[in-house]
C-alpha cells in the first residue's frame, strides 16, 4: 500500500464578465466557500478549525478579467482531480469556471510563492488614438532603461522604475472595432509587481491620448507564470513533477 | 451568464461600477440568488441601508423565498445604494433597480420596504424617490404598491404619508395573500385604487389613509377615526413558526456581511418582559420551532452555503427550551462541517455561558452580555431580573472558558435613573473584574457600551419623558471619568442621535414634514455617525414649526391617545400601564413561560397561544 502525503489540488479558473466586479477579498472568500460547498476534503488551520488552508494567485485589480487565476487548497485526503473539478465547478458561480485541477505533493511551492510573471492584453477604445503612435510609444517605451512613474499608494507615493518589471510589450493589432490591443508580460508576484494600467498611463501620455481613454479600456489577464531563465513555465506542470518521496 | 431581460438598466449601470466603491454591492447574481423568469407578478424587497446590512437581514430573506415559491410570482432585492453610487446613479439619470434581473423597481408589482428603525426614514424616501415615484402616496396614480413591513410598523405614523399600505406583524402568510389579491388585480384589470382597497381589508394590513386623525388645540391626538368600513384597529399577524421552515437557500453574499453567518430561528418572541424593550412586546407570544426542525434546517443548509458559522438565533436563544439538546445535535454537525456554533443573545448567568462554552468552535472570541443597569433597584425597575451573582458567575464563567473578551450593554436615561445609578456602572464593572482575579484568572478585557434608552411605544414606557441632552451628557461625563482603566474600554452613542430616534420614535403624522425636510437637504444613512447631523434635523424643526420638546419631553397621560392607539399588538394597554405603575416602585413581573399568566393580552387579542417544545426551566 502507497502511503500518501498531504496533498495539494492546484486549480486554474477563469474570472470573466460581471465576476471582475469583485475585489480580490471577495474573490477569494468566494473561493474558499465554494470549496465547502463543493465538500472538498480540506485541510483546516488554526484552533477553531473553520480557516481553511489555501493559497492564491497575485491579485487582480477590480475590473480586470483573466482567462488564469490560480488557487492551491491545502487537501486532508485524495480527490480525483476529474471529480474535483466537477464538485467545484458545481458550487463556483458564473464567470468563475474551472479550467483545469491538479494533484500535487505538500513538498511543492504554493502558487502564493510561485508565481512572478502575467501575461495581459489591454484592448483600448477606438478614441484613444492610432495604432501607429502607439506603436512608436511601445518601441520608445523599451529602448530606455529607466521608466519612471509615480506610485500612489493610500499610505505613501514614491517613485518606481517600471522598465525592468517589463518583459516584453507589443502592440498586436486592431480590432474590428478599431480598438488598439496591446500585449504585455509584466512581473507579477514574488519579484515585484508592475500593473498593466500603470504601463498604459505612461504609453498614454506619451501618445497623449485623450481622457477619458481609460472608461473603455479593458484588461484581460492572459497568463500567469514562473520564470526559469528566458522560459515562462505554467503552475500546472510545474505540478506534472512527481513529488518527492 | 443569463442575459438580462427586457426593461434591464444594465448597461446604463455598469459604466458606473468602476467608479464607486465595492461595486459587487450591485451586481446580483450571488450564490443562491434566484433565477427570476420574466412575467407574472413582480415583487422587489429593499432594505434601507447598505448592501452588507440589508443582506443580513433574516426576514427579507424570507420573504422573498416565500413569493419565489408562488407560482406565477417572482421577488427580487434592493439595498439602499451608498453616496458615491447614489449620486452616479442620479448623474446618470438611472433609476433605482433590483440586483436580480436590474430592472426599475418602479416596473414592479409590489415594492416592499423593510422599516427596521426610526433611523432609516431618511432613506426610506431616498429609496421611493430613486425609484422615480411620487414620494407621496396621494400623488401615486400608477406603478407599483409601496408597501412597509418589519418591527417599525410598531409606529409608522411618521411616514405613513409616504406609503400605500403597512403589514403588521409576522410577513409569511400575509405577502402571499397580498399577491394573491394584486395577481388578480391584475388579470381582472383592476385600478390601482381597487387593489389598493383590497389589499387594505386582508387581515393585518393597515392603509393609513383609512384612518383620519384629529389633533386638539393642545397638540395632542384628539381621535383616530377610521373610514367607512375600515376596523377600528388593524391587528398584527402570527404564523406558525414549524410551518414556514424558510430560508432553504440563503443568498451568500460575495462581500462579508455584518451578519456573516447561517442563522437559524429557535422561537420567536421573547415573555422575559423588560420593560423598555420593544420586541419583548410586540413580537409575542413565545412560539418555538421543534427541535428536529432547527436540525434538519442545519443539516440542509449548512452543505448549501458553505458558511463557517450557525447561529441560533431568537431574541433569547439560551431561552429556548431545547436548546440544549439542539446545540448538542447542531455541535456535531458542525465538526463534522468544520463550522462554528453560536448562540447570540445571551442571558448573563453561569448556565448560560457553561452551555455557550461546549458548542463546537467556541474557543476563543469573547462574549457578549447585557446587565443594561449599574444598580439592582434600577434593573428592578425595568424588570431586568438578573442578580450580581448571575454576573459573577457569568463573567468568572466566560473567563474560565478561555475567552478574554468581554462586551456589557448598558443603558443610561432609564425612568428614576439618579447620578448614583450611573456611577454605580463602574463599580460594577470593578467588582465584576476583581471577582475573577480573586479566583485567580487573568482579568478579562472589558468593553462597556453605553447606550441612550428611548421610550418606545407597545411598550410600558410609552408613557415616559425623554431624557434632555444636558442631563445625558453629564452621565456621559460621569461614565468617562469612571469607567477607565487598563483593559477597560467604553463606548457610548451620539445623544442627538438618540433624541432624533426618539422623537421619531413616538410621532404621529406631522412628522413627516420633518423627515421630508431633512431628505431634502440631503439627510442620508442617520444611523451611520459619519452622515447623522443633528444641525439638519434642527433646521427641520424651525422650517417646518415643529416643536421637538412637545414629542420628547411631554409628560404623557394615562389615557391619552397615542398615534399608534389604532395599530394592535395584542397587548392590553391596562397591562402596559400597570407594568409601567410597577416599574417606578420597582415590582418585578414574572416571565409567564413559568406558568403564570399576566394578562398582557396577547394570547386573548390574537388568539394564539405559547407554544414551548420543552418545558421551562
């Protein structure tokens, strides 16, 4: 007989439509009800044992979709990852789907401490100016080495460098509509974290987009992953690796 | 996601969401929320405060379970939309909608608002005049029945102009017949007027342009007339709390709720009789819920919210007959289910907090109590009949149990309260401290909250004066000078927020020129300090001629027509007085769940009768 360690269900979702409306407490309670509802065997932290144990992927802001968010719920027994999806899926509600579940070993980094880099398109309006200017913005944006832009925070606002937090950025196109979609891959989590808005505010004054830009524009996160050298690898199969026995 | 249905606002709306704060508050489609089909008659429910309060609110919840289950009828929600939205939404020109399909609640049927406390009047109008509809009841010829429900139909005469028709007392039976009347209303092609009239004769609802009231010279209420055919009192409704074993599936919110939890009612009612508090009178008679109801209730609903918490909630829980055998039963559950197990509401004695302190999850958290008065005499006169000794035991009890945390409610402006009765709040609270670290425990951390009593009315201190400002500030004064030292916290109430509640509290009909005068010049959320200004009320006062002293100070007769005399309890106002002649002599009354009957009229007048599952002990 196999003797099983703790194990972890490592679980991709979606946040679409109306659920970017939720902030990321809300979102994260959500999950975690979900997950009772669902009767997922989980493990429970704490003297009172009602605080489940789970770890999440880095935040959304309010008004963000993404195709990949992440959560890790800490397990106390075996559940197949098919039967998890389902039961979940069952209790999430719309907008929040499960697009896949994982196993993995109590050993394994939560997605929490994991995760680095997001990938987003921004789609902006149509007002917001030509895609060629945004393009020259884009390529200007990258030649520098140092981005300055002015961080405010409810508590303090400081001066931060965005350029290295920014890994690639393009502009990819026009949509039927003639909104400009914009790429990026950002950090996003145990190395620092550069927001999609704050690197379209700095293209934004550089094409000097009119106000009011910002009402239509949409942010979609793409992706979330770890960096290892020049690759960026999914959580998922970070999780295809057999735990250490 | 559904699509929305026709007459949606929703996309007037959702350019607004990124520009107030927590925008899930209107967003709807919560866990549970109800799939509403289009068509039928359409009931939407508000609450007047924001979302994280009115979502809590147990009876809405009911309510609007209830209607979902009418064939041919469908119920959806409204809160009251915070000032960052409210003003969006007014920039915007986009009505008042229910969360559920984001229609006008102008579109409805029937729109019902929960009355809560004297302290939502303001918004109460704000959610009429959102919703686009006159604010007048004379002035509406078309939409839907605005109609008031919950305990501030107790005395609703303040904004009964406002309203089409009030229900009485317990909701269940009567919203099904209110939609029932309005549903044939509506396939006959009934006039507004006729379904109005209708719905006026079901039992418990009060429409208050049936009744005429006459002032004398004094400014006292000279008569309240009923109209040719209306009954000469409307008489609240009971149901029977086993059959109406709702909620079966709460609305879990997405945000944290004030109420953050699975509440489950064990009775309703509450015959301990102090004599200041208004629910221990105007929801009688004691009705409790069996034991095996509470936990299958439990059971079903535990699995479909997923809520880390129960609470077994009643006005009293540790009153309830079963509740030992039902915490024992719901204890298991919960470990099972990784929950925790409350009892709110607790009566300040050793048995209780022993009972408190074996529920699953209990450790840790602290405890809540209500010894309401520094001085046994002054707890004689509200016939709060618990001893120094049941605080002993409780307190020392609590600490015991691993819980460090401990709240005291106390009131101040109680009838024949002197400077000593309040000075003796803190001795108390010392002696109960020095108690347990003479038994050798590390003192607890005491928070002492004191509140302001406001008469109110149904109850034996209807007939008593305000007490003024200064006197109430000097007991502050008192308080804060005593009621100090290490671990020893004390909070207390704006007494101008007390003054506005208590003068709303007793008002008759003139009132509402005040409360009309305040939403005018922008009074919102009274009961929110952060929003409450008193200078706006007083302004009210002078604009409209009110003389506030008339309401709060007056020294009322034994016999004088009150503005709530037409609406009925069930309590005897021979009763009422008689306990209020006890009070100042400080006689107690007994609680007639240990079998004697004190004739408070109730069972009689309702023709109900206590129903205890247990027997009392």
């Amino acid at each position: 007989m196999i003797v099983l360690e703790p194990l972890r269900l490592r679980v991709q979702l979606t946040k679409r439509g109306r659920m970017r409306y939720l902030s990321h407490a809300e979102y994260s309670r959500t999950l975690m009800l979900a997950a009772r509802r669902a009767g997922l065997p989980l493990q429970y932290a704490g003297m009172n044992s009602q605080r489940m144990k789970v770890s999440l992927s880095p935040p959304l802001a309010i008004g963000v979709t993404s195709e990949c968010e992440f959560v890790d719920y800490f397990l106390s027994d075996y559940v197949s990852p098919g039967e998890a999806a389902q039961v979940l899926g069952r209790s999430l509600p719309p907008g929040i789907e499960v697009v896949s579940c994982r196993l993995m070993g109590s050993g394994a980094k939560s997605v929490g401490k994991l995760i680095d880099t997001a990938e987003y398109t921004v789609t902006l309006p149509f007002q917001a100016g030509f895609e060629g200017d945004w393009g020259k913005a884009v390529q200007e944006f990258m030649r520098k080495d140092t981005v300055n832009f002015e961080r405010v925070q409810p508590r303090r606002t400081r001066v931060v460098n965005l350029r290295p937090g920014v890994h690639r950025l393009e502009v990819v196109g026009t949509d039927p509509e003639g909104s400009v979609r914009i790429q990026m891959v950002l950090d996003d989590g145990t190395r620092g974290t550069v927001k999609p808005s704050e690197v379209v505010q700095v293209l934004a004054e550089s094409v000097k987009a009119p106000a009011g830009y910002r009402e239509g524009c949409r942010v979609n996160r793409e992706g979330l992953y770890v960096r290892r050298g020049d690759r960026l690898v999914s959580p998922l199969e970070l999780a295809r690796r057999r735990p250490a026995v | 996601m559904k699509a929305e249905l026709p007459g949606s606002v929703w996309e007037e709306l959702e350019p607004l969401l990124l520009r107030v704060q927590r925008p899930s508050r209107y967003l709807g489609g919560e866990w549970n929320a109800p799939d509403i089909e289009p068509g039928g008659t359409t009931v939407v429910l508000a609450y007047p405060d924001i979302y994280e309060i009115g979502i809590s609110n147990l009876g809405l919840a009911i309510l609007q379970e209830v209607v979902n289950d009418i064939e041919g009828a469908s119920c959806e929600r409204v809160y009251s939309p915070w000032v960052d939205m409210e003003k969006e939404m007014r920039d915007a020109g986009v009505p008042l909608f229910s969360l559920e399909t984001h229609r006008p609640v102008s579109d409805f049927d029937i729109f019902g608002i929960s009355i809560p406390h004297e302290l939502t009047f303001t918004n109460i109008l704000n959610l009429i005049d959102m919703a686009h509809l006159p604010l007048m009841a004379v002035d509406r010829k078309e939409g839907p029945l605005v109609v008031g429900g919950g305990c501030g139909t107790a005395n609703p005469e303040p904004i009964a102009d406002f309203f089409d028709i009030f229900v009485l007392g317990e909701g269940e039976e009567a919203i099904g017949s209110l939609v029932e009347v309005v549903s044939r209303g509506r396939s006959l092609g009934w006039t507004r007027e006729k379904t109005l009239s209708e719905a006026s004769a079901l039992p418990g609802v009060y429409r208050p342009s049936d009744y005429v009231v006459e002032y004398a010279e004094s400014g006292a209420i000279e008569a309240i007339s009923p109209a040719a055919g209306a009954a000469s009192k409307v008489r609240k409704n009971l149901v029977d709390l086993d059959r109406w074993l709702y909620p079966e599936h709460p609305i879990i919110p997405f945000c944290e709720a004030v109420h953050d939890r699975l509440n489950v009612e064990v009775f309703r009612g509450c015959t301990r009789g102090c004599r200041f508090c208004q629910a221990g009178m105007i929801y009688r008679p004691v009705r409790e819920r069996s034991a095996t109801s509470v936990v299958r209730m439990v059971e079903n609903l535990s699995g479909r919210t997923g809520h880390e918490e129960v609470s077994l909630c009643s006005l009293s829980s540790t009153d309830y007959t079963m509740v030992e055998e039902v915490s024992g039963r719901v204890s298991q559950i919960c470990k099972d289910r990784h929950m925790a197990l409350s009892l709110p509401s607790l009566r300040m004695d050793g048995l209780s907090v022993e009972l408190v302190s074996g529920l699953a999850g209990s450790r840790g958290g602290g405890l809540t109590f209500a010894p309401e008065a520094g001085t046994e005499r002054l707890r004689g006169v509200i016939n709060k009949q618990i001893s120094e000794t049941d605080m002993a035991e409780a307190v020392i009890g609590t600490v015991r149990a691993g819980r460090r945390r401990i709240k005291l409610y106390f009131m101040i402006g109680l009838p024949t309260e002197t400077e000593k009765d309040v000075e003796e709040i803190s001795r108390l609270v010392f002696r109960l401290r020095d108690m347990v670290r003479r038994k050798g425990l590390p003192p607890p951390a005491l928070n002492i909250s004191v509140s302001t009593f406001v008469p109110k009315p149904h109850t034996p201190f209807q007939w008593v004066t305000q007490e003024g400002p200064e006197s109430i500030e000097l007991k502050q004064r008192i308080l804060k000078e005593t009621v100090r030292g290490r671990g020893i916290n004390l909070s207390w109430h704006d007494c101008h927020m007390s003054l506005v509640e208590s003068l709303l509290a007793r008002g008759d009909r003139r009132l509402a020129a005040v409360v009309k005068h305040v939403w005018e010049n922008g009074g919102r959320f009274d009961s929110w300090s952060e929003h409450f200004e008193f200078s706006r009320w007083e302004k009210a006062y002078h604009e409209t001629s009110t003389d506030p002293d008339f309401y709060l100070y007056r020294e009322r007769a034994e016999n004088e027509v009150f503005p709530w005399d037409h609406l009925d309890f069930g309590l005897d106002r021979e009763f009422l007085f008689n306990e209020y002649r006890l009070a100042t002599g400080g006689g107690l009354s007994a609680d007639c769940r240990g079998g004697e009957c004190l004739e408070c009229g109730v069972c009689r007048n309702l023709e109900a009768e206590l129903t205890l599952k247990g027997s009392w002990r």
